[in-house]
C-alpha cells in the first residue's frame, strides 16, 4: 500500500514537473527530467539483465547507442529522400523509427549475447564490454555517418500532430514511452519466463536438472533487455536531434549499472529512481567543482565497501 | 523384467584420476536400485554423467534403448531422467511452490499440478513458505517434490538421507516406499538401514568400479563387499 | 616483403606491451578472483608519472624508476584500501568499486595536468633506427619488444622458479592451504596486486614516447587487454603471452594491409571507409570466433 502511495505521488510529480519548472523560470530542468527518464528507461531495460536475470552485463551502452543511431540514420534518409543502401527508405515518424531502433538493438544484442553466454561471471564482464567496444569504433570508423563528429539533424521526429519540438510535449512523450515500457517489463517478470529467469538468477544448476535451456532463457532475456537499451536511445537520439559514438562510451555502461544497484536491482521502478538519484547527485556535484567525478568516483567506493553484502540492500530487497 | 536404463562400459577419468572404470549397470522398470560405497568411489558423478552434466570419456547410456550421449540435459528430463542433490539445490528467494511450479513450467505444465507433487514429497502443508525459511529435512523433502514434477520414469537419488535426524529419515524412508512402482529408482546412499529397507538390488562401486552387483542378502554376504565398504561402513 | 617484416615487429611491439597488463590482470583474477577495471589506470599512473620525471630532470633514465614506483605503490595502495575488501564479494561489487576508482584517477590526473596530453620525446639515445640487414627499424621500438619480452622471461622465471611464484601458484587452486601453511595470504594478494601494477605501470612508461600521454588511455587499453585475457584463457599467464601476441599481430596487419587488399576489390574510398570499419573490429571479430569454438579460451587456466 505504502509503495502504491509512493508510485502515484512519484507519478503526479512528474505530470506536474513542466509546469513546477516553469513556475521556477527554470525550463531547462524539464530536459533534464527528460534525460533522467530517458537513462531511467535504459537502466530498468538492464535490470532484466542484470537484477532479474543475474547477468552483469557492461556492455549496454552499445544497444542504447545502436537505438540511437538508427533513429539518426533513419532520420537523416528521410532528410535527404536517399535510401539506406540503397533499398531501405528513411522515415521521419517517431513510432516507425522507434520500433526500427528496437528491432536492429534487439538483433545486435542477439548477437553479442549468444556469443558472450557461452561464458559466464567475469569473463562475460569483460566480453560484453568488449563488444561495446566494438561497436564504438565501428561507428567511429563510419565516416558515412559522420564518424566522430556524429549526426546532427534539424527536427524531432513526429508524432501525431503534436508538437515535438516543445520541450514540454516530448518530456510527456518520453514519460508516455516509460510508462508503457515499465508495464512491459511488470508483464514479462510476473510471467511463466519470469519465473523461470529468476530461478536461473538463484541457482542455474537447479534449472537445469528440471530440463530448462537455461541458455535461451537468458538469452532472450538479454534480448528484450537490449531492445529497452535501443528504446531509450531513440528517444535520447530525438531529445538532442543529434547522435555521436560518444553516446556509447564504455562509461555510459557502468552508470546504468549504478543506476541499478543504487535504485534496487531487484525492483522494476527501482533503476529509474536510481538514475534520478544518480544524475541528481552528479548534476548537484557539477555545481560546486567540474572536477565532481573525483567526489563521486570514491563515494561509489565507500558505497560498495560501506553495505556489505552488495550495495542492492540500500535500494530494496529482492522480490 | 525388462532393463529401463542400460550403462554399459561408461568411463571418465579427471585429471589421472578414473572416477568411473568401465562401468556396466542395468536398472529395471519400478525396481529401487541402490548404489552404495565409500566416499570418492564416483557414485555422484556416475549421476551428473547420466543426467549429462558431465560427458564421460567412453561407453554408453541408454533409456529404454535410446542412447542418451547426444542428448542435453534438457532433452533428457523430457525423456524421463530427474535427479536429486545430496546438498539440496533449491531457489531459496521463492517459496516451496514456485520451486515446484519452476519445473512444471520447465516442460509447459500447468502450475495447479505443484500441489499434487508436494504432496507426494510431504510438503504441501509448507507450500507457501519461502526456502530460506525451511529446515534442511524439509529442502530434502523439497528437492524431491520438484524432482517428482518433472515426472520421472528413472529417479536418480543422490544421499537423500544425508544430514537428516531419525525421525526425519524414517519420514524420508517413507516417502520413498510410497512412490516404489511409479517409478524406477537409483538410490546412492551411505544410510544401510534406508538401504537395506528400500533396495530391491544393490551394487556397490569402490574407485569407479562396480565390484559386487545382487539382492540385499548376496550383497551383505559377499567377502568382497564386507572387506572394501560394509567392513568399515556398518555402524 | 620487408613491410610485412616491419608489421610484424610492430604487431609483437603491441603483443608484449598488452601482455604486460593481462598478465597482472589474469594473475590477479587468478589469485583473488576480482575483476579489476582500474587496472588500466595504473598504466595511466606509470604513463604520467614517468612523463613528469622526464620533463623535471629531462632524463628518460630517471623516467623509469618514477613510473615504475608510482604505479606499483600506487597498486599496493589500492589493494590495501580497496581491493581486499572486495575479495568475498560478488563481481556486480567489484566491477562497481573499481569503476569509482577509474572516474577518482582520471580526475585526479586530470586536476594535477590538465586535460592536454603531455608529450614524451624518444630518448636521444634510442631516436635512430637500427639497421636489420633488409631494413632499418626503430631502435626505441626494438627496445620495448626487448624490454617486454625480457620482462615476459622474468615473470615466467618468477612463477616457476621462486618461492613466491609457488606459492602464487598455489594460491590460485588452493588458497586455504596455503593459509595454512602459515603464509600471509594477505600480504601475498598486495605483493602480486603490486607487481602486476608494476608491469602495468611499465607499459605505461614505455608506450609514453609513441603515443601521447592522456586520460582514458588506460581504459582503452584495457579494454584491448580484456580480450586478450578472453582469447588466452582466464588466469593462464602463458595463454596471456600467446593471445597478447596474437591480438598484436592480428590489430597490426589488418589496419596495414586491409586498404590496400580491399582497393584491389573495389573503388578506393569504398575500400578505405570498409578496411577502416574492419580493422576496427579486428581483434574483437578474433575474439568472437574463439567464442564460438573455445569459449574458455585457446589456454584455459582454472575454473
């Protein structure tokens, strides 16, 4: 009951916040609550991974920037009235491209993941950030696509009728997107597969001996994982109009990861209220010093070293 | 009685160490078969190669004449091979039922089933108590209830005594003559009393080979067996 | 011919370099079991810290004992105030507390020399090239693989042949005997987590004068050296030595040959933008195919 009251209260907030940020003469804190949402998004997408499915992946930068770049790939085609390859028209509508983006991170992470789940523990650790990494200098090396300077591009996608490039409407957008994707993620962990992915999280071994392919389990849970990843960078690629290999730097990983464990990796809100929490700190730590990364870096340390038994039991237990 | 499951030569080796020396072994349909021996004589991985957790270096396993050896694990639960773990392996963040729900949904049964396989186990007055907070008899009892949902023809039983009271073992006892003829069982167990009240046959297994293969009375009467186990093993 | 010769020797060049990180990395997985992402910035620490000494004496011979100190204290340091706190945890804890350590140094460097990269001239003694008969070579370059590879016999001769190799050795298979052997299992772990940072911080100092000087370097090294570690086997330092030179060979051929056989197949711009984006993924793309046929890795050490 407490958390119903806590999640209705957390959701009038957010309705509320364009207008609080306006009444403040601070509409710039509306974008940063659409970023917020947006790596809240991204972060709860690696929990399925990570909290739900016990799989530490550092390497969801990659997917998140993939969705990225197929919005602005896409975008930019539809610009230019030029196909991709050649054969692939470019679309500048919001809902195609957002499932274009969640299709193509979705198959990347099909690929990496059944390569890097032939592994597990540390090993899986260093591969799937190495895949990102891969990916990373791919589109660096992607002069076609901008290369390191990225892509720019003039215009939010559309949606409907409304008014994209009010910074307002695609805040609701973007909480609309998060909405929907949370119910998503409660839908799919209280399911038959949820059930069975978090045995394979407790005790692998057990799921095995009752005949369950723990591999494709996990694997598809990778999967929809990536494809969340994917979803957020489409709608942070429409938040800037501008996408960069800078968006999946390897460092990006690792703050989804605190996301999660700050927020509860065993909830499904748990990592957007960490993202909240994360880039709240680090935005409150920019104002007193730019160095604030060397405040944060050993306050991450003292954090982990602080809760024994893993820094999850501040947010939350497990469900 | 027609064999069940057929071992026939299965040998694997660990390093320098043969942990399973040509094994040969028939288990019958219905019959409580128990496999006893010192500690290290390879009994609990002779179980991992029969499930297919560990591949063994030779030989063959066979269930009802089909040969088990390019088969995953998963592919041998559908065919009628469970096993239990001498250290119980439960999921101890669900309760009593979710674990046997788990193995239900395991092969698209309906979860309603999970009471019935409880019961079996004696467990379904604590169905919705979560694992950590059961007893160990009672993740014994557990391990077993979700071993029963998978629906075995050919049951692998890996010390389903050890670390039990007298009462919790005359209760396991129990449980296990109750489900005699549903299914055929390879009983690996230290406990002589468990295993002399349920084994219809016993084989004994010293450094990965089968030394003595018969009924309970041949088995507690050979030379051999008294010397290299029953010598020392009898309490 | 003599160009594929000189890309050889500048692929074994990389090869020894990554080979002095994973070998910390895969000794300290090996003894420990952590994960350690910070390792890259102990080679940043040596890198840095051997930049400043040559620029305050002006000589790169003092260079070397200020890199080499700074990072391995710099390690002990760490180990002592983090690391072993970490040994009991899950790897999601280490992989996060070691991230915290990244995001300190890379500021800290930061603060105390700016965000511009610092230059270290080749010592003059080593500026020529040496002639090999079919071709001059770099001589500063010959002397990293001489270095590398005399470091690689050394630690190999260090883990076979001492007390403390044997011991390292038995620690990764069986620390609680060796604990009670009476041997301070604790002090062991920091002496081992110094000498990797000790080789980390080698690399560091001799990759200075080729590339330039600046934060993240370490990372993205060590990012190169996760997959080394990956294709040689966890915890094997032979497998480290083999795969490190693989990896090198590998990175180094392609991004020297790629361009040139592909505009043999297609319109030249066309074959550069492709040969650029493959060479990119080289090493990974190698990586994935051990995967799929020895996920374990072509030397795999213990579970």
């Amino acid at each position: 009951m407490r958390k119903l009251i806590a999640s209705a209260l957390g959701l009038a907030l957010l309705l509320a916040w364009p207008f609080i940020a306006e009444k403040m003469g601070a509409p710039a804190l509306i974008s940063l609550f659409t970023r917020m949402m947006i790596l809240g998004l991204a972060a709860s997408a690696l929990n399925i991974a990570l909290g739900f499915g016990g799989l530490v992946s550092l390497g969801h930068a990659a997917f998140y920037g993939i969705g990225a770049y197929a919005i602005g790939i896409s975008t930019t085609h539809a610009i230019s009235g030029l196909p991709f390859l050649g054969l692939l028209p470019g679309s500048d509508q919001l809902l195609v491209n957002v499932l274009v983006a969640m299709l193509v991170s979705g198959c990347a992470a099909a690929i990496i993941g059944a390569l890097a789940l032939r592994t597990s523990g540390i090993q899986f650790i260093m591969i799937t950030l190495a895949f990102a990494q891969m990916v990373f200098f791919l589109f660096l090396a992607l002069k076609a696509y901008g290369g390191d300077d990225g892509l720019t591009f003039r215009r939010r996608n559309v949606l409907f009728d409304l008014n994209m490039r009010d910074d307002a409407t695609f805040f609701y957008v973007t909480l609309g997107f998060l909405l929907v994707w949370l119910a998503v993620c409660a839908r799919v962990l209280h399911s038959r597969f949820g059930l069975l992915l978090g045995g394979i999280r407790q005790n692998e071994r057990r799921m095995q001996a009752v005949g369950v392919n723990t591999f494709r389990v996990k694997w598809i849970a990778f999967i929809i994982s990536g494809m969340g990843a994917g979803l957020a960078g489409a709608l942070m690629a429409n938040l800037g109009r501008f996408v960069s290999p800078d968006l999946m730097h390897w460092t990006t990983s690792g703050e989804l990861l605190i996301m999660c464990v700050l927020g509860g990796s065993g909830t499904i809100v748990g990592p957007v209220l960490g993202a909240f929490a994360l880039m709240g700190l680090e935005a409150t730590l920019n104002t007193w010093t730019e160095h604030w990364q060397a405040i944060l870096g050993p306050l991450l340390v003292l954090m982990v070293l602080a809760f024994k038994g893993g820094l999850a039991r501040i947010g939350g237990d497990k469900p | 009685m027609s064999a069940l499951l057929v071992i026939d030569d299965l040998t694997k080796n660990f390093g320098g160490l043969r942990v399973t020396d040509h094994v040969c072994l028939d288990l019958r349909a219905g019959e409580v078969h128990a496999l006893i021996g010192p500690n290290g004589a390879g009994k609990t991985t002779l179980i991992s190669q029969i499930m297919g957790e560990i591949t063994p270096e030779g030989g063959s396993i066979r269930l009802d004449g089909v040969d088990m050896g390019k088969l995953s694990q998963a592919q041998r639960v559908r065919r009628g091979l469970a096993r239990t773990f001498q250290v119980p392996q439960v999921l101890s963040d669900y309760t009593a039922r979710d674990n046997v729900v788990a193995a239900l949904y395991a092969r698209g049964a309906s979860p309603d089933e999970a009471m019935q396989h409880l019961a079996r186990a004696n467990m379904d007055g604590r169905a919705d108590v979560r694992v950590s907070d059961l007893s160990h008899g009672e993740r014994k009892q557990l391990e077993l209830a979700i071993a029963l949902a998978t629906r075995p023809r050919m049951l692998l039983l890996d010390e389903p005594m050890a670390g039990l009271g007298p009462v919790e073992s005359a209760q396991m006892i129990a449980i296990l003559q109750g489900l005699r003829g549903d299914m055929a069982m390879l009983l690996v167990e230290h406990d002589m009393k468990a295993v002399f009240a349920l084994a219809d046959r016993i084989s004994v297994l010293v450094y990965g080979a089968i030394i003595a293969s018969g009924a309970p009375d041949e088995i507690q009467n050979d030379p051999r067996v008294r010397e290299a186990y029953l010598g020392t093993g009898e309490d | 011919m003599t160009l594929i010769l000189e890309q050889l020797l500048n692929g074994l060049q990389l090869g020894v370099m990554l080979f002095l990180l994973a070998a910390g990395l895969t000794l300290v997985f090996g003894i420990m079991g952590v994960i350690n992402l910070a390792h890259g910035s102990l080679y940043m620490v040596g890198a840095y810290a051997a930049a400043f000494a040559a620029k305050l004496t002006g000589s790169f011979l003092l260079a070397i004992p200020a890199g080499l100190a700074a990072a391995a204290l710099t390690g002990m340091a760490v180990e002592y105030l983090v690391i072993r706190h970490l040994y009991a945890r899950d790897h999601l804890d280490q992989v996060l507390a070691t991230f915290g350590l990244i995001l300190f140094f890379n500021q800290t460097i930061i603060l105390l020399f700016g965000r511009q990269p610092l230059f270290v001239q080749i010592p003059p003694a080593l500026s020529g090239a040496v002639d090999l008969g079919l071709f001059p070579y770099p001589a500063y370059r010959l002397c990293i693989i001489a270095a590398g590879l005399l470091s690689a016999g050394a630690l190999f001769l260090l883990i076979q042949r001492t007390r403390l190799g044997m011991l390292v050795r038995a620690g990764a298979t069986h620390r609680e005997m060796v604990q009670a052997l009476g041997v301070d299992i604790r002090l062991l772990s920091t002496i081992v987590f110094g000498l990797g940072a000790l080789l980390a911080g080698f690399a560091g100092l001799m990759a200075g004068p080729l590339l330039s000087v600046q934060v993240g370097m370490g990372e993205q090294i060590l990012i190169l050296t996760f997959v080394v570690v990956v294709i040689g086997g966890l915890g094997s330092v032979a497998g480290a030595f083999w795969s490190a030179l693989l990896v090198g060979l590998v990175d180094t051929s392609l991004r020297a040959f790629l361009p040139q056989i592909l505009r043999g197949m297609m319109a030249g711009s066309e074959a550069d933008a492709l040969a650029s984006g493959i060479s990119a993924m080289g090493v990974y793309l190698l990586m994935a195919l051990v995967l799929l046929i020895k996920p374990k890795g072509l030397f795999p050490g213990h579970a």
